[in-house]
C-alpha cells in the first residue's frame, strides 16, 4: 500500500483525539504550525482554569462557607480542574519523549501494513486493536459531550419566573450584579473554561488507550512471530526478533515516562471526588443532631422515644445504591466514565 495513504489512515483513526490537541495546543508535533500561537492555546487556557479556581474560592469565602452542600460541589469542581492542569503540566514535561513514542508508532504502522498481504495476521491485529480504539475514543468521546451539554445548558433549565443569574460552575462575580454584557462574558468564560477541562482529560485519556493498545498489538505481534519461528536462519531470525522485544521495551518504559504522573492525577481526582462524594452523602447524618437541637426535654415520653428511634435511623446515611452495591451519583457517574477505558485496556493486556 502506498506510505501516504497507510499515513492518512493511520491519522484518521486518532482524528477525535487530534482535534482535541490541536484545541489545546499540543498538535500538530512535527512543528507544521507555529509554536507561538500553540503556547498562547496552553497558555489561555491555563488563564481560564486559574480565573475560575479564583472566582470559586471567592464564592467558598464569601457565600458558600454555610452551606456544606455548595462547598463540595465547588471543591470538585476544583479540584477537576487542577487535576487537568497538572495532567497537561506534565504531559508538557514529558513532550519530547511522547514525540518520539508517536514517530515509533507510525513507523510501526506503516512498516506492518506496507510490508504484509492485507489479510495477514499482522495487518489483522493492528487493524482490529486500532478499529477497537477508535470505538472506545468515540464511545468516551460522546459521554463526554452529554456530560459537557448538561453542564453548560443547566443554568438554563427551570420555570422560575423571574431568571436567576446562574453560571455552568458555582461561582460569584461581584460586578456581574448589573450588567447583562459582562454576565454573559462571565458565562462564556466558564464554558471555555469547561471545555478546555474536559478535552484535556479526554485527549490524554484517550493518548493513553492509543499507546497502550498499539504496545499491545506489536507484543501480540512479536509473540506470534516467537511461536511460528522456523529453523531456518534461526540465528537472524532471532536476533531480529529480540530486538524487537528490547525496544518494545524502550517504548513500554517511554509511555510509563509520559503517562504515570498524569495518571496519578487522574488517581488522585477520582479519590477526592469519592471522598466528598461519601461526605455529602452523611449529611443525612445530621438530621439527629437537629432533633438532638431541639427542645426534647418538654416533650412526652412517648414523643421522646419515637425522637430517639429517628436519631438511631439517622445514623445511617441515606443512598440509592445499584443493585446494594454502588453508590448512584453523579461523582460515581464520572469515575465510571474513566474506569471504563481503563477496564477495557486491562482486559486487552490480560489477553496477550
């Protein structure tokens, strides 16, 4: 097959993850487009994260510090997008190294379908594991989009007669009280700011499936060529092979390089969004401190007895689980999302 046309295929299959960068900033890698206008991509959104951390720790500081329930709604919301600056703060470091893991890649690419009949067993494995990629980054790529649009649109949502200005985030504006132009500059704002947070998270998510499963498909490939090795040139035919596996290993050791720090944070997000997840579900927990509050010590005996019954049941938070299981919200939600791809790669790598 001709190299330029195995290239545009190869760049096809990634083509959700690439816009991704190129909104970023972090694409094209081969220097095509003028690495100022990139830096200003990174650079403006970074401004926008920052802006909206800042105007959420206002509101902490200034309206929300009653109200447990707002408070663990503005620290996940920060603590997503810290998460995403400190995923692409790192992927940033590591830059180098990932352009070099992505020319080995399309090196890999081109030379198993240039060199194979299209129906080898070669081509199969890295047709099939990159059409399975696709799939998954298509997959993720619309639950991030519904979860984007509900997001942005939820302000929107309601009968109230009289609008209140609401924003996609929590989050107070002070000069924001009278005027309608900056309201909706401040609206726009967070939106870029949220959709810099999400395509971040889904073009590194993403990133991570690709490498992971071409690893895959050339180890299932090398193990293929170990199992059908004949006895004649052995010795070449080995030699060749180890290399192979020597820089399987180099490339294995440069995707650790790129992608541990980031998925570290992706780790850690996940566990703070948990824990306050758990804590806003013990609210209900409260509920016998209030009948504690009250004033009991008048009432009848019967009536103190039934208070203690219902400060017992309080003891138990109040969820709706899935099947007694797991906890629905919309934090778990989320965490599923991600865990999803994670899954289907572990279950890939399990295979070889």
């Amino acid at each position: 097959m001709n190299e330029l046309k195995l290239t545009r295929e190869f760049d096809n299959h990634f083509f959700l993850t690439k816009i991704c960068m190129i909104y970023i900033g972090l694409w094209p890698l081969d220097g095509a487009c003028n690495d100022l206008k990139k830096s200003l991509k990174v650079f403006a959104g970074y401004f926008f994260v920052v802006s909206l951390i800042l105007v959420e720790l206002y509101d902490i500081y200034f309206y929300s510090s009653g109200s447990i329930e707002a408070t663990a709604e503005i620290v996940i919301t920060m603590t997503y997008a810290f998460g995403g600056l400190m995923k692409i703060s790192h992927f940033l470091k590591e830059f180098g190294v990932f352009k070099d893991m992505w020319h080995t890649m399309h090196v890999d690419w081109t030379g198993v379908l240039a060199n194979d009949q299209e129906r080898s067993y070669r081509s199969h494995v890295m047709r099939r594991l990159t059409i399975k990629t696709r799939k998954y980054c298509r997959q993720y790529a619309l639950l991030t989009l519904g979860a984007a649009v509900m997001y942005m649109t939820m302000p929107f949502i309601g009968n109230q007669a009289h609008r209140v200005r609401k924003y996609p985030f929590f989050g107070r504006y002070y000069y924001d009280d009278q005027s309608d132009l900056v309201y909706i500059l401040c609206y726009i704002s967070q939106v870029i700011t949220g959709t810099f947070c999400a395509t971040t998270n889904y073009a590194l998510d993403t990133l991570f499936l690709i490498c992971s499963y071409h690893m895959c498909a050339q180890l299932k490939i090398l193990k293929h060529d170990l199992m059908n090795m004949s006895k004649k040139n052995v010795a070449q035919r080995l030699t060749c092979l180890i290399r192979r596996h020597q820089r399987e290993i180099r490339n294995v050791k440069k995707l650790q390089k790129v992608f541990s720090n980031v998925g570290f944070w992706q780790l850690f997000v996940a566990c703070v969004i948990t824990c306050i997840n758990i804590f806003k579900m013990l609210n209900s927990q409260a509920l016998g401190d209030a009948i504690y509050k009250s004033g009991w010590l008048d009432f009848q005996c019967n009536y103190k007895r039934d208070l203690k019954f219902m400060i017992h049941r309080c003891q138990l938070p109040l969820t709706i689980t899935a099947g007694k299981i797991y906890t629905l919200s919309i934090a778990n939600f989320m965490e599923v999302i991600v865990n999803y791809i994670i899954c289907q790669l572990s279950n890939q790598t399990c295979r070889l």
